[in-house]
C-alpha cells in the first residue's frame, strides 16, 4: 500500500514542457511596452510585441524544443533563439538566459 501512494503521489508533478504551456509576459522598461509570448501543447508558439516606430502589434510564430534545460525557438522565417531556462519555485516566472548573453524574465499570465 505504501508503494502505491509513493508511485501515485510524483504523478501531480509536472513536466517543464508542461509549465511552459501557456502565456508568458514580458515588460520592457515600462508598463506599457510588453512583449506576450504563447507556447501551444503542439510545439508552436505565437509571440506578439509592439513595433517600436509605428507602435502596430508585430506577431512572430514558430515552433519551440526544450532539450536538456535548453528551449530552441525557431521562427517561421527560419531564425533561431537558443537559451537556458528556469522556473521558479512556483512556477509564476520563466527565465531565459540566451547562448548571446542576454537574460528575458517572463511572469506566467
């Protein structure tokens, strides 16, 4: 009986391509210029952002891959962003540090 309750208790526990599932945000300066990035159960993800000159939304879609602690996304144009990812305890926030140096903290929405 008590194996059975272990195995069943670490079935609640999610895989990182589980929690990344979802819309993520990401607030650039202020609060009115953010960036929404959605990852899709289907391996795709939709990120939208303001154009900075004329302030019209900007969509950008792909598909995404976690490998390791690793996401690759690649656009439909064919470019790729490659970085490490972290979770917080809690799950709320995403953190990627991209292979270029830069790091993007996302609040899960």
């Amino acid at each position: 009986m008590i194996l059975l309750t272990i195995g069943l208790s670490g079935c609640n526990e999610q895989s990182d391509e589980d929690k990344l599932i979802g819309t993520w945000i990401y607030t650039m300066g202020s609060e009115t210029a953010t960036i929404s990035y959605t990852f899709f159960s289907d391996k795709t993800f939709i990120i939208t952002a303001p154009n900075p000159y004329d302030g019209e939304e900007v969509t950008v879609n792909g598909t995404w891959i976690i490998s390791g602690n690793t996401i690759v996304l690649t656009s439909h144009l064919g470019t790729k962003d490659v970085g490490e990812y972290n979770f917080s305890k809690n799950n709320e926030t995403l953190t990627i540090t991209k292979s270029h140096g830069d790091t993007v903290v996302l609040t899960k929405k």
